[in-house]
C-alpha cells in the first residue's frame, strides 16, 4: 500500500500556505499507511551554509548541550526542535558537520542535509504526526509526503520514509523494489552510505550516486530504470522542484494534477480532490517510464 503526496507552489502568494494545503493531502492518504508518515519540506534556504535534520533516538534527549557543543566547533545560527528532531542551521560544510555528528554523538540519526530541505518522520497515525508537527503551519515552495504500510522492513521512525541520501534530495516510495539487497551492497563499495535495510533508501542512494556521477536527474531516473527491478511509484524532491516516475508495468496508483498556481501528484485523487481548483485543474494519470517534473526557474 503505502500513499505518496506532492504539492509543488507555482503561484509565490500560495507559499505561506503551503503547510495549510499539502497536510489535508497526506490526511487522505492515512489508510493506506497507518503505520508511520513524514514529510520533506523545501524552504528558508540558508546559504551561507546549510540546515541539518537530525532524529533523536531517546525523547528526552538534551538539545541545549547539543547546542553548547556545536558552538565550539562551528557557528550555529539557530537549532530548530520539535519533538524529538531538530534542525540545526551552520554556517559550515556539510560534510564537516556531518562527520561531527557521526563521530560525537551516534544516539542521532542525520535524515537530511542540504541549504533548503528539512525532513520530519513519526511512526503511528499520519493524522497525528500532522498535528504534532504542525504541518499545517508550515511554510515552503514544494513539499512531499508519505503514509507508510511496512511491508518490507521494521515501524520505526527511522524507516519511515522520506529517505535522504544526497543535499538536499529526497524520495518517496510505493511499491517493492527486489534488487534493492544486490544493490545496496554495491552502491557501498561505491562510497553510498545506508542507515536501514529499507528499500526505498536504496533507490534513493542509488539516485544520489548517479548525480555524483555527474547525470541531472532526469538522466538518473532513466538510468534507474534499467538498473532498479521491481515496481514502484517514485516522487523525487530536489532544492529546486520535484519530479515523478512509474515503474515500466505501472503498476502502482498514481494521479497528477496541474493548476496556474501548483502542481501536485498523490497515489489517489481524493488527496489532489482537497486542493483550491481542483475541479478546474488538468488531471491525468502519469505514463510508466516517463519522468514528470517542476523546477523554480
């Protein structure tokens, strides 16, 4: 099962909204996955370096020492928690802080990092991590959602998708990939790190590796399908847009939506069915194999 959402703003007056419109969209797809939810959210970039979503293993974990301690080895701009994830803001490379992270405090788990992205995951019903994240308040220029039925791995937060595994990328799954073992041992010899046994962040490392490689990401997707075997429905975030793409069969459920003022995907139309004009919207079912995507000029 599992239910994807995507809400891409065309219109920069519907940006503050963006929280208000996608949150409806991940509610509808609660009984397809009850198990868990999260979301990726595009928003503030902060150039100067970069924003890091990290996950906290035990609730009460101390954030005021995390914060004492990065301040004496980068400058911390502002640290952001909610819950048991925050998201620190550091005028540094992200690999340097990252590394730092890895190597002082291994009870966090880093589940995004770039200048734009901020990851949020929860397990349980979606319609609770809704309320406890306040997504509806939340700002942002695109955003993806997920509501998970574990079929192929634990109920953990930490597999809870989405998966981030290159700045600022993010994906979302539903479907079952059957390589994902071979390749995920593969992509490691190849310099990918994984955190989980879940599919889907294969297929999100795979796409980060083809990007190092120098492909755009239209050219990773067609790479990925000849080299990821089973069926799936991708939504693929990036810093400047979001992109979709069905397995070569179609197999999993997928509409998409197109207005003046947004474009948005959902595994079910009564997810696109909440947004402002849908009746008047384009709407179609996306081809397998062909790639659809949005990016902010």
């Amino acid at each position: 099962m599992c239910g994807i959402v995507g809400l891409f703003i065309k219109n920069p007056a519907l940006e503050s909204q963006l929280g208000a419109l996608v949150a409806p969209m991940l509610a509808e797809m609660t009984e397809r996955g009850p198990d868990s939810a999260g979301i990726a959210i595009y928003r503030d970039p902060h150039e100067s370096g970069c924003k890091i979503s990290v996950l906290a293993q035990n609730s009460s974990f101390d954030w005021n020492a995390l914060e004492v301690a990065i301040k004496e080895f980068f400058s911390l701009k502002k640290i952001v928690v909610v819950h048991n994830q925050a998201v620190l803001f550091v005028d540094s490379e992200i690999n340097k802080v990252q590394d730092w992270l890895y190597n002082n405090y291994s009870e966090l788990s880093v589940i995004s990092a770039g200048t734009s992205i901020e990851i949020f995951k929860g397990k349980g019903n979606p319609l609770d991590f809704i309320e406890k994240f306040d997504i509806k308040g939340m700002s942002g220029t695109h955003a993806l959602g997920h509501t998970r039925m574990a079929t192929e791995s634990a109920i953990t937060t930490e597999h809870s998708h989405p998966f981030s595994t290159g700045q600022d990328l993010c994906l979302v799954h539903n479907g079952s990939l059957s390589n994902h073992n071979r390749l995920r041992e593969t992509l490691r010899r190849r310099g990918v790190h994984f955190k989980t046994d879940n599919d889907t962040e294969v297929a999100a490392g795979y796409l980060s590796w083809r990007l190092s490689e120098g492909d755009d990401l239209d050219q990773a997707l067609n790479h990925a399908i000849d080299d990821l075997d089973g069926f799936y429905t991708f939504a693929i975030g990036t810093k400047d847009g979001f992109a979709v793409m069905r397995d070569p069969i179609g197999c999993k459920p997928a509409i998409m939506a197109e207005t003046d003022d947004w474009a948005a995907m959902a595994s079910e139309y009564r997810a696109i069915a909440t947004l402002p004009g849908a009746e008047n919207a384009r709407i179609w079912e996306p081809e397998p194999t062909q790639i659809y995507s949005w990016k902010r000029s």
